[in-house]
C-alpha cells in the first residue's frame, strides 16, 4: 500500500492558487526529492502532508488517512529551529523533546530514555549529543534533528531543506544517513532541495513543483529537457557531466538560493518569498503576499 | 534596635514571605522570557502594569487590581497581535508607548500624594501587608503550577515551533498561555521591586542561569535559585546596612548574571586553549 496517495490535489492559500492537478504517490522504502523554485509551495506540500494546511481540491490520503495533525507516524524536520541557537539544551534534550515535547502535565514515560538512546545510537549522533546545540556544527545540528523527527520511527519522514546552509561534506554526511534512515527503517522520506544533484545518488523519485503544476517520476521521467521545457514554457536545456551530474540552464535564476532568507533574488525590485520561509500558524496562513511575489519569479526567468 | 529583634517585625517576615514567592514563579517564568527572547515584552508589561496601578489609584482603587487588568490585557495583546517574530517588537512598542502614555495623563490628573507612584515605580517591600502576602503567594503558586504543567510543550514550541505545530500544539494557545504567566510574574514582582526594576527578578537571574547551565530544566531551577537568594540577601541586606530592598536584589541579581558571564568565559577560553 503506498505511504501517501494525492489524486487531483490542489493547494490555495490567502484565495491563491498554489498549484493544482496534484496526482502522485509515494511508496515505502523509497526516497522522493521535491524540487522547484522558491515559492512554488513546495512548503505548502508538506504543511498540507501534515495537516497544518488543508487540501483544497482533490483527495489525499497519508497511511490510509485523511491528513491530520499530530500524526506520529508522520515525522517532519523543519528547515530551520530556534533550538539551534539556543545554549540550555543539549542535542539529547532537543530529541527528547520529539519523544514527550507535546505532552502536558507531571507524567514521566520510563521508556523516554531508551528510545532516545536509540535515536541518538541510529543517527550517530551519540558522541556529541550532550554538548549544547549552539556549540555543534551545522552538520551536527541537522543530525540531531533528524534524531529528533525519527523517535517514533515514522513510516513517512518529511524533511525541508536538510541541505540548505552546508558545506559539501556536511551535506554528502546527511545523504548517506537519510540513505541509512530509509535503509534501517524502511521509511518512505520526502526530501525539499534546491538542488537535485547532492541528493541523485539516492533518490527514487522525483516531485517537481513549478508554475502551478506538480510533476512526478523518476529521475530521468522528470528532469529532462521535454519536461522542464513543457513545465515552464520555455526551452531549458540539461547538461550532464562526465560524473553524473545535472546542470539545468535556463532556471538559473529560479533554482540558485544558497541563502534561504536572501532577499536580494529578485526582480523589478520586487522580493522573492520563499514559502519555506513562513511561520506554521495553526493553519491559518496569511499569505496575500505571495501572489506578486510568486509572479514576479516566473517573469523574472522568462526574460 | 538590635539586627534580630528588625528582622523578627512583621513588616519583615510579611517581606520575607513575599519575596520567596515571587522569586520562584519569576525564576520559573523568568528561564521561558529569556528562552523565548521576550525580555521585551517583559519590560513594557511592567511598564503597562504602571499605567494600571496609576488609574486604580485615580479612581480610589488598590493598585493590585489595575496592575492586574492592565499587565493582563497587554499580555493577551501582545500574545496575540505579536505571535510571529517579524512583528513582535512593533506590536510591543507600540502596547508599552500607548500605556506609559496613558500612565503620565493618570499621574497628572492624580491630585494626591505621590508616594503611591514611587512605591509602583520602585517596589515597597516593606509596606507589605498580610493581605497582599497572601494575594502574591496565591498568584505565584498558580504561575508555578501552571509552568510545571506546561513545562515541555512550552519549552518545545520554543525551540522548534514548526515541529511543535506539526504534533498538534497551538503555537498562538501557548503564546497567549506564556503570555499570562508573564503578566501574573510581572504583577507580583512590581510588588517587591517595581516596574522599573522587574528586570532585576525576571530576567537577570535567568540570563545567569543560561549562561551557567546547559540543561533546560537545570537552567529553571538554578534561575528559580539564583532568584531566591537575590531576594534573600537584598531583603537582609537591605534590613542590616539600609538602604531600598529593592536596590539591594537589583545589585545582587546583576552581580549573578556577571559573575556567570564572566565564568563562562573564562570557561570558554581555557577550552579553546586546551584545543590549541
């Protein structure tokens, strides 16, 4: 039975149409990498996964359910936490919250303890998870975290920009541990980038999300010419290096941003909004100002 | 009057009772504040709780209860208008400005006696009666109870708000819950050191504690600690040498908040010289 199912899916938020004919499904065991550029609703995908968002059209189904918040089988890892900064709590802290975090009251769980170490032990993040989160390295950070997302061993684990802000070998560390994840555990695990080629040696499957559409294949069935050209209304052309690796010319602008808060990618004077960016707030999105924002992308690559 | 038979009064043991409580819920409150970097918001509750007490003194009210309405009103304000951080400041400027402002019309339509300003400005500790003893230690007990409640989903959506939402808890419920206990803290605390100096329990005694500790709950109750003994001791001090109570646990909490600052580095550069 597939991890998740989206028949027709359409996502709206502040009376906008994010994207719409939405049809994918997501297997277990298998790694899906979500691409696009800033402010296709990439974010909105997993908010809507998470049942922080709701569909607006179609149907989706997340294990056999309606999405719904609080889903411990779902495990989700936000782009970026205020933990991170933070000097009174250890990475151990910050995965116990995973464990009992949304719990109220004096109750103590005895197994909290074993299940951390074992999170800790499946990340290997153990060596260094009693030293405050601000002392650790980026890399440290984002393994603490997935430590964190993968308590309860989700069936299915969503993670935004696990790449964003690392250097390369921080990065190649993270992939080989989702690999290991998905491995160990058998998770199906989406992964929000920017950029496919990090990711390729492990990914299963493709989620493009552009210009209101969402695409969806392997590798190959989705990031080639016809496709990308199709998508956007414009030729793009792929170049594969000696090495495996993908450059795609004629997005530059959309998919270069290195810096998730950047500000500075825009045109017309007019700023580029990535939807990742957002606070979740209990659902209720205010987000009329993607609407200019979100347009003022695509014309600006269209030039 | 000998030092033993001083600190037997009753004005002294009513002070002494007083400062126990509020020390731990603003130590207990105070850890969130600094955790959430909300000190801000801190600050202009107290200076909105001014305004309060100055309008029930106006209209021949005890200022317990304007301090209450007041902070209380200002907390769900800011709580609400400024759950996400972009807008948070503003909404706090904005809340603190309107109030002092209204502060200042109240004082200047108040024909009476100032003193009642300055003791809301500065605290009056040793002015307290059994009746307000009994109000503060109610108050403080409720902020404590609810915190250890709370405890861990505030301290999750404090440090990972979007992971927090995605499990169910309500980000904006939590603001608004924090920002009441805030309120409840900052009400008790002006009793002791006054709005000016609300600081001096709320904030600094946390601050040393985080610099000191790198375990959430460690952080707490050594904030709750280091806030006790600055009540303590200013209360002692500022019955053996003279001199406002209310200086005396400013000046010790201060001095904490130093001393951690200055440990830690000191802590930091000896690590690195290991290192190297």
């Amino acid at each position: 039975m597939s991890v998740l199912t989206m028949t027709n899916g359409a996502a709206v938020l502040g009376g906008r149409k994010i994207w719409s004919d939405a049809t994918f499904a997501i297997e277990p065991g298998t790694i899906t990498a979500v691409l696009g550029p800033n402010g296709a609703g990439k974010s909105t995908l997993l908010n809507i996964i998470l049942g922080l968002v709701p569909l607006a059209e179609g149907t989706m189904h997340v294990l056999g359910e309606v999405p719904h918040r609080g889903n411990l089988h779902v495990g989700y890892m936000a782009q970026t936490r205020q933990a991170d900064t933070v000097s009174t709590m250890t990475g151990r802290d910050f995965v116990g919250l995973g464990f009992d975090g949304p719990r109220f009251g004096w109750g103590h769980d005895r197994t909290k303890k074993e299940v951390v170490r074992q999170a800790l032990a499946l990340t290997g993040t153990t060596s260094f998870a009693d030293q405050p989160l601000h002392s650790l390295s980026g890399g440290q950070r984002q393994r603490i975290a997935l430590a964190h997302s993968t308590v309860f061993s989700p069936e299915l684990l969503l993670l935004d920009e696990p790449l964003a802000a690392l250097d390369l070998a921080a990065q190649g560390e993270i992939v080989d541990l989702i690999k290991r994840l998905r491995d160990s555990t058998g998770a199906a695990i989406l992964v929000v980038a920017h950029d496919l080629n990090p990711l390729s040696s492990i990914v299963d499957q493709v989620l493009w999300i552009a210009r209101h559409q969402v695409r969806c294949g392997t590798v190959d069935e989705v990031v080639n010419e016809k496709v990308l050209s199709d998508l956007y209304g414009q030729p793009i052309e792929i170049i594969v290096t000696p090495r495996g690796r993908r450059v795609i010319v004629g997005l530059e602008e959309e998919l270069a941003h290195p810096h998730p808060h950047g500000h500075d990618h825009s045109h017309e004077g007019e700023h580029v909004h990535d939807l990742g960016d957002e606070h979740v707030h209990d659902g209720d999105a205010h987000h009329d100002h993607t609407h200019t924002n979100h347009n003022a992308t695509h014309e600006g690559v269209s030039e | 009057m000998s030092l033993h038979s001083l600190l037997i009064t009753p004005f002294v043991q009513h002070a002494f009772y007083a400062v126990t409580a509020v020390a731990l819920a603003a130590g207990a409150v105070g850890y969130f504040v600094v955790l959430r970097r909300q000190a801000f918001a801190a600050h202009a509750i107290g200076h909105v709780g001014f305004a309060g007490a100055a309008g029930a003194v106006l209209l021949g009210l005890s200022p317990i209860v304007g301090l209450l309405v007041f902070c209380l009103g200002a907390g769900v304000l800011i709580g609400l208008g400024g759950a996400t951080l972009d807008d948070r400041d503003a909404v706090v400027g904005v809340t603190l400005t309107a109030a002092l402002g209204l502060g200042v019309l109240f004082i200047s339509l108040y024909s009476g006696y100032a003193n009642a300003t300055y003791s809301i400005l500065f605290g009056q500790i040793l002015g307290v009666t059994w009746g307000a003893v009994g109000l503060v230690a109610a108050l403080s007990i409720i902020v404590l109870l609810v915190v250890s409640l709370t405890y861990r989903p505030l301290l999750f959506i404090s440090v990972d708000e979007r992971s927090a939402a995605s499990r169910g808890l309500s980000s904006r419920g939590l603001s608004l819950l924090f920002m009441a206990l805030l309120a409840t803290t900052t009400v008790v605390a002006i009793q002791i050191v006054g709005v000016l100096l609300v600081f001096s329990l709320l904030v600094a005694p946390a601050a040393a504690a985080e610099a000191a500790t790198s375990r959430p709950l460690a952080a707490m109750f050594l904030a709750m600690f280091i806030a006790l003994m600055s009540a303590w001791w200013g209360l002692f001090l500022g019955v053996w040498i003279g001199g406002p109570v209310s200086f005396w646990i400013t000046a010790l909490a201060s001095l904490s908040y130093l001393i951690a600052r200055v440990s830690s580095m000191v802590k930091a550069r000896a690590s690195t010289r290991i290192v190297a």
